[in-house]
C-alpha cells in the first residue's frame, strides 16, 4: 500500500493549483458566471496548455494519464477553485467515449481535444430517464445506407458549445433494458439538431437537445450496433471519479474558508470559532472531510478494476460525498451567518457546486438503492 | 383535549375557503405556487394586503380596538392551513407584526393614531433595520448612533444597517440605534422611526447566492429624525426590541408553508420516474418524505398548543425559540426533497445577469426554480434569531438553577 502521488501527478497537482490560485480568482469567476457563454476560452486553452486535457486520455489516446488518480487528481483542483469550464464533459465523457469506441477515422479528434481546439457534449439522458443508464427512447432507424435519429436529450451540459455531441439513442429492445444502445457521432451543425441552451446554477451552461430525423451516414456510429452500454457505464463511472473529486476539492475550499472565518468573526467579543457550539460542529466537518478523501481514493483506486468492484465503490462514493457533500455546504453557510447567503461571497458558488454535483450521474438515494442492488447481485 | 374542529370552527374554515376561492387573483396564486411567492413584486403584495384589508382579515393578530380581527390561535392555524392550501401570498410581516406590536404595547397615542391606519391603508411600505454587518447574532453591539440636536428637535443618525429585507420598496424604517455609548451596551438603544426619502440615507442591493435582489444595505449620514419619531423611552430600546423578536419568532415555524411545500414533493415525486416506476415508490426517496411528513405532523400540533397557550395570555417564550428551530429544520429538509425529486431538472437556472436566460427553461414537472429556492431558503436558520442564538436560549432558560 501506498498512499502517495506519483510524481508526475503531484507536479499535475502543484502547477494546477498554482495556475488556478493566480489566475481564477472570485471576480475572474465572477465575470466568467454572468458572460453569455458560461466559460471562458482563455482560461481553456491555457488549461489545456498545461496538461490538464492530455492528463485525462491514456497514453494510447494520445495523451499521458487516464487512469482513475489522473482524473481525480485534475478534478479535485478544479473543484478546490470552483472552475465551471466544461471539462467533464468534453474530455471525460465526450472525449473519453470516442477515444474508447471510435474507429481509426473518428479518433483523430482526441488530438484535437486534447490540444484544447474542440468542445464536446454527450447526449445520453432523456426527460423521464432520470439517472437511470439504460433508460434510452431515443431512436435510431436504419434508413437505406443512413440513420435516422428522434428523441428528446435532457440538460446536456455543455451542448451549445460543443463541436460534436455524442448522443446515445436505441436500435432495438426497449427502455431499460441495457442491449440495444448505440453512440452517434453527431457533428453540431447537422440537420434535424436543435439545442435550447440555459444557464445552470451552479455555473456553466446546458441545453435540451431535440433529434428531429437528424440523418447520419452509418460511420457515425460509434463501436457495434446496439452494443454501448458497457462503454457507456464504464465512461460514467470515470465521470463520476471526476464528479466526486471535484465535490471534494470544493468541499476542502468550504471547509478552510469556514475554519478562517470561524477564526476572525467576532461576536459578543469573542471569535465566534471559541463557542463549542461551532467548534465541535467544525471538528465534524474535519472528520467528515476525511471520510469523503477516503471515498474518492477508493472510487478512483477501483476504477480500472473488475464491474462489479467499479460500479459498487462508484455508487458507494456517490452516496458518500452527496451526503458528507450536503452536510459541508449547508454547515458552512450556516456558521458564516448572513455572508456566505451573498451571490458575491466565494462560499456562496463553492456551496452550489458541491449540492448540485447530486445532481450529476444519480444522488445519494439512486447510489444507496443501487449499492445495495450490487452487494446482493 | 379534542382534536376535532368545532362546528364554530368549520364555519370559519368554510368561510376563509369562499373568501380564498372568491378573492384571491389567480395571478398571484400562480406565482405563489412552489416558490414561497419569492417573486411577487411590490405590486402584487400590495393588491393582496388591500383584498385582505377589505375583509377586515389584514391584521389578524392585532387587537379590535387597533382595527384587528383578534383571531384565536385556532382560527390563525385554519387561515394559515387554507391559505397555504390555495397558494395565497403572505403578508409583509414588517410592519403588521412586527412594528404595530411594538407600537401597541409602547408607542404613544399619536403615533399608534398616526402610523397604524397608514399600515392598514398600504400608505406605508416598513422594513427592519436591526442588523449591521458587525452586530448580528450580538444585536446589542450596534454601532449606528442617533445625537440629539442642540435644539432638541430631531436626532441625528450615522451608521449603517445591513441584510434589510426588502428595503428597496420601503418608504419607512424601523431602527435600533445607539444614543449612549458610556453604559452597558444593552442600556444605550433606542428605537427610532426613520422616513427613507430623508437626505442622507443611501439603500444598496445585496444579491443573495439565488440571484435574488432581497436584502440591502442602508446608509446614513447625518440623517435628521424629527424626536416624535422615538418610540416608548430613549435608551430603553432593548426591550422593545426583544418584544418585537418574541412576535417575529412565533411566525417562523412555518406550518403552512412546510404543508404546501410537502404537498409539492409529493405531486413531484408521483409524476417523475426513477428505474421504471414513480420516485414516490422508491424506498429510500419514500422514507424521507415519509420522515419529513411524521415530524410536520407532530409540530403542527406543538405549534397549536404553544400559540394556543400564548392567546391565553401567557407570552410564547422558550417554546417559541423550539418552535423556530424546529420548523427550519422541518421547512429545509422539505425544500431539499424538492430539490432531489427534481433530478437533473433541479440544474437548469434563470439568471437575471444573463440577457435571454429567462425564457422557459425546461420544466417537465412542473417543479419552478426548487434548487434556488433550497438556497434561498438557507436563511430560515440564520435570520431571526439563528438557530444556534435560539439553542442558547433554550439551554439558558431551561437550565437556569
Ligand atoms: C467502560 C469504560 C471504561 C473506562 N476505562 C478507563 C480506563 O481504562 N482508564 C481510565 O483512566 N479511565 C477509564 N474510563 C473513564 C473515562 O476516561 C471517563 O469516563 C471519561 O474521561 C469521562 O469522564 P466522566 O465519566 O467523569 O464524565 P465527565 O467528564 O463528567 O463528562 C460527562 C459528560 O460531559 C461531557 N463533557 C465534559 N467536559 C466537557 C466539555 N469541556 N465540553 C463538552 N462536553 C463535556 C462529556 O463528554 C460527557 O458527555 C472508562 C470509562 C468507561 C465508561
Ligand atoms: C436573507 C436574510 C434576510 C435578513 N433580513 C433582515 C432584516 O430585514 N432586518 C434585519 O435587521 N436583519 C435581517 N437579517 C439579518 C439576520 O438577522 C442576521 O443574519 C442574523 O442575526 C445573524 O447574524 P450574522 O449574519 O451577522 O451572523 P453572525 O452573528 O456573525 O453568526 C455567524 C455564526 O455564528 C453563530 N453564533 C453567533 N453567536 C453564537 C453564540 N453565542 N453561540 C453559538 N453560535 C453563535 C451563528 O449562529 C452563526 O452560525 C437577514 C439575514 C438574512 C440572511
């Protein structure tokens, strides 16, 4: 056993926190939440000079890391800054599913990704699926040498940024069942596409995308008909290492931010860290703290192994951080008091990124019910 | 003990249901409807306080000799009930109850005479201006100050307030300020009535982490107050001040709010899906909102007994402070079954700073903005006393040799 970063990956770790303390500051953040696109490409390519996107592919994807600690080491730096750039979407799930499935034609664009010139989006749940995977309507109709594609895709992050979107829709079988799913790769001014874009809140921007008969040549497809799903559950459980990574450098933010101002907030004479009321309640956001590291370890550590072993420490850790995720945010706006309520106040963004990363690949409910369905399989 | 409405009762109910079906504008309703009427604008709280001030039912709380309905803890439980029932705005609790007890209680004659019909009448919008950016859980600590002028006539106040809900549509403020520094902090405050259009006070917005435009700072340099705007006794503040916190308190447990808001959960969760079949059937999401509802239940009627009692005289005083714990307690956790019944449509949000971001998010089930009003809705345990301040004086009282 050994708990420590390779080298290479600290490096990662020390040059991205050291970019993102300098250069992504609350009121660069600030500017980045109320602009049109919800990001900042600056901030992008400079990211994607550092490493960052090629950290996330293998290297026979082209780039150098992959594996479960690269993903949780990038992201849990993001999340320590409260960055809202997409790169969980175009590189780890977008990006990822090509580099995973595509054919020698399709994969060139990793490079692209890489190099930071190419945004992606994967389409995949729909209004009723919730955060169940396998729960695809949308349709693709062999249709003479082409492909039809209908459906409705709900809050895709990312999707009118995105060069190509990666959209999942069924060739056979019914909703729910994991058999019959294929990937398309659709480039984004195809016919048939539209996308409704919104801003999220907790940063960033997504949109519903409708498939009114988008016609594609059968090399769109992505790997064999009908035959994604084990690619799909696979990629969502690298995004989840990534979800959770970042909840958790968010929550170390809250928890240093809420430590300092329990030190210097004075009330009745006293900093208010000195009442045992705050102080021991800190003292569980430590211990919980700790706890939530461990998960993200241990989510990461299993990434390359076996399914089961995968699927039942990612739902262990999703439940884990969306309960220890919760209990941070709330607390620190709580002891803050009336500032950490301010759109302003760095707590108030941090907050809204460790709730509504819940929201992402199934809550702390989906992943309990879902853990306990994977012990007793 | 009964716990069956009386026929005198259900009279009352019917009779608040046919005014609530009859009156209450659609508009408004609609706007109340899963968000607490957070977006109600001046206007439309207003239009409802006349529609109720028609009635006679503006003020329930208030005394008939100052033009209230005097209602019974009973009667105020079924108004709320069925107004939470019929998405019905709630009133601004400023100035109907919060000042007007105040000013029952110690104000002089006049100004009971003067201010108390402008209240009924809508001439007067009020906020609270208690707390300052370095007194808020120590309210006592205020710094703002208020000199007598040499000639005797007005007060001079500098200083600044803080967090002042809804100031932006306030024409008067009520504040604790400072008029004698050299005694023990808590003998030193006074309460004073401040006009808003008076030279010298600056209102700044504050954004709260919703985007929502709530709170404000208010500014004042050498701002003139005539001395018949001092309510009861210089330097005797405090107590009135504390007063008004024990009226503000009662409010704060939220029954109605927390029923409407679990009805919400429930219609969310039968029509969304999870893994094939409804949300409401799948175990860990029922248990919850099982949970949630069995502790409402139980502090629905807590909440009776202790308004009940009070209405016979003696003052809600610790139960009050459990009260507002608590029904936060309850009120948030409701708000955060919301949030999760949502699922991902929980994500998508209408940010005023964004140009175009307003039109029709998606919204399937019909759930309205459940994640910002989670947020949003994080003050509950803050403002009014937090619910620490509230455990202190619990313990303190409780345990007091
Ligand atoms: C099964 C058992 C085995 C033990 N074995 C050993 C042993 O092998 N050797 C040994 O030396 N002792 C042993 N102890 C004694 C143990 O260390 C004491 O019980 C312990 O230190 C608590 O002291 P106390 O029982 O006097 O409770 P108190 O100290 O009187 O505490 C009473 C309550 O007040 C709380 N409290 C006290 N101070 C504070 C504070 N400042 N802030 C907040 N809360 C506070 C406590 O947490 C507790 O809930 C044992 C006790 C038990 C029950
Ligand atoms: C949305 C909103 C609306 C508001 N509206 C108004 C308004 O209209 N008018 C008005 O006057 N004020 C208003 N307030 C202010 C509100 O009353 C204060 O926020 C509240 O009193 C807490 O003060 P604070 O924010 O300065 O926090 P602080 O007092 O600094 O408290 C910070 C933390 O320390 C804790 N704490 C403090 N003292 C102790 C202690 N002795 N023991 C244990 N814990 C302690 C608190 O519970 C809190 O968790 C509003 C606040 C909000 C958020």
């Amino acid at each position: 056993m050994n708990f420590d970063l390779t080298e290479e990956r600290q490096m990662l770790q020390d040059t991205l926190r050291r970019f993102l303390r300098e250069r992504y500051d609350t009121a660069t953040r600030n500017k980045i939440l109320a602009s049109d696109t919800g990001m900042s490409s600056e901030i992008w390519e400079q990211l994607a000079e550092l490493g960052v996107i090629g950290a996330l592919f293998t290297e026979e994807q082209g780039g150098f890391g992959g594996k479960g600690f690269d993903i949780s080491v990038v992201f849990e730096e993001l999340g320590r800054a409260g960055v809202v750039e997409p790169f969980l979407d175009t590189a780890v799930l977008g990006g990822g599913l090509v580099a995973d499935l595509g054919d020698e034609s399709q994969v060139a664009l990793v490079e692209e990704i890489i190099a930071g010139t190419c945004q992606m989006a994967f389409a995949h749940g729909e209004p009723t699926s919730r955060y169940d995977l396998n729960r695809v309507q949308t349709s693709a109709k062999v249709d003479g040498d082409d492909i039809l594609l209908n459906g409705h895709k709900a809050v895709v992050v990312n999707a009118e940024a995105a060069d190509h979107i990666v959209v999942s829709a069924r060739e056979s079988g019914a909703p729910g069942e994991d058999a019959g799913i294929s990937l398309f790769l659709v480039p984004a001014d195809t016919k048939g596409l539209t996308v409704q874009g919104y801003a999220l809140l907790a940063g960033g921007r997504a949109a519903e995308v409708m498939l009114d008969d988008v016609r594609l040549p059968a090399s769109a497809r992505l790997g064999k008909a009908g035959a994604a799903f084990t690619a799909i559950e696979a990629r969502v459980a690298a995004a989840s290492v990534a979800q959770c990574a970042e909840t958790l450098g968010a929550m170390d933010t809250a928890t240093h931010l809420t430590k300092d101002y329990l030190l210097t907030r004075k009330q009745f004479g006293r900093p208010i860290g000195t009442f045992q009321a705050l102080a021991h309640r800190m003292s569980d956001l430590l211990i919980e703290m700790e706890q939530a590291r461990s998960a993200v370890i241990n989510a990461a550590g299993h990434l390359e192994a076996d399914r089961k072993t995968r699927e039942s420490n990612i739902s262990a850790t999703k439940n884990l951080m969306g309960r220890a995720g919760r209990l941070v945010a709330e607390d620190s706006i709580q002891m803050h008091g009336g500032i950490a309520m301010t759109q302003e106040y760095e707590l108030a963004h941090i907050a809204k990124r460790i709730v509504m990363g819940d929201h992402r690949f199934g809550d702390t409910d989906y992943h309990l019910e879902r853990f306990i369905a994977l012990s007793v399989a | 003990m009964d716990l069956s409405y009386s026929a005198e009762e259900i009279a009352f109910r019917d009779e608040v249901r046919t005014f609530l079906a009859e009156k209450l504008p659609k508009d408004l309703s609609d706007k109340v409807s899963g968000s607490d009427g957070d977006d109600l604008t001046k206007d439309d709280m207003e239009r409802w306080h006349a529609i109720l001030n028609e009635q006679g039912w503006l003020v329930p709380n208030w005394p008939k000799k100052f033009g209230g309905a005097e209602w019974n803890a009973v009667q105020r439980h079924i108004f709320e009930e069925e107004a939470a029932a019929a998405n019905s705005p709630r009133t601004v609790p400023f100035g109907f109850s919060m000042l007007a007890p105040v000013l029952q209680k110690f104000g002089s004659q006049e100004q009971n005479d003067y201010w108390l019909p402008r209240m009924l009448n809508g001439d007067d919008w009020w906020c609270q201006g208690y707390s300052e950016p370095g007194a808020g859980s120590d309210l006592a600590s205020l710094k703002t100050t208020a000199v007598k002028n040499e000639a005797g006539t007005h007060y001079v106040v500098n200083g600044q307030k803080t967090w002042t809900t809804l100031g932006q549509h306030a024409n008067m403020i009520f504040c604790l300020v400072r008029t004698d520094k050299d005694v023990k902090q808590q003998e030193g405050i006074s309460f004073l009535l401040i006009d808003m259009d008076t030279p010298g006070i600056e209102v700044r917005p504050i954004i709260l982490l919703d985007g929502t435009p709530e709170v404000n700072e208010v500014w004042f340099t050498d701002v003139e107050v005539p001395v018949e705007n001092l309510v009861g006794k210089e330097n005797e503040g405090w107590t009135y001040a504390k007063y008004l916190l024990t009226h503000e308190r009662t409010n704060i447990a939220g029954v109605g709010f927390s029923q409407a808001g679990l009805n919400t959960v429930k219609r969310l969760a039968k029509s969304e899906m999870s893994n094939g079949k409804p949300l409401i059937f799948s175990p860990q999401f029922a248990a919850r909102v099982a949970q949630v509802e069995i502790d409402l239940k139980a502090m629905s009627t807590t909440n009776l007994r202790i308004i009940s009692k009070a209405a016979a005289g003696s003052a809600p005083g610790v139960e009050a402070s459990m009260l507002k714990v608590k029904g936060t307690i309850i009120r948030q956790e409701i708000n955060d079954l919301a949030r999760r019944a949502a699922g991902v449509y929980a994500m998508p949000f209408a940010s005023e700073a964004i140009e175009g971001s307003n039109a029709g998010l998606p919204d399937p089930l019909g759930a309205g903005p459940v994640a910002a009003k989670y947020f949003n809705n994080r003050k509950l345990s803050i403002f009014g006393g937090s619910n620490e301040i509230q455990r202190e004086i619990i313990a303190k009282t409780t345990m007091r040799g």
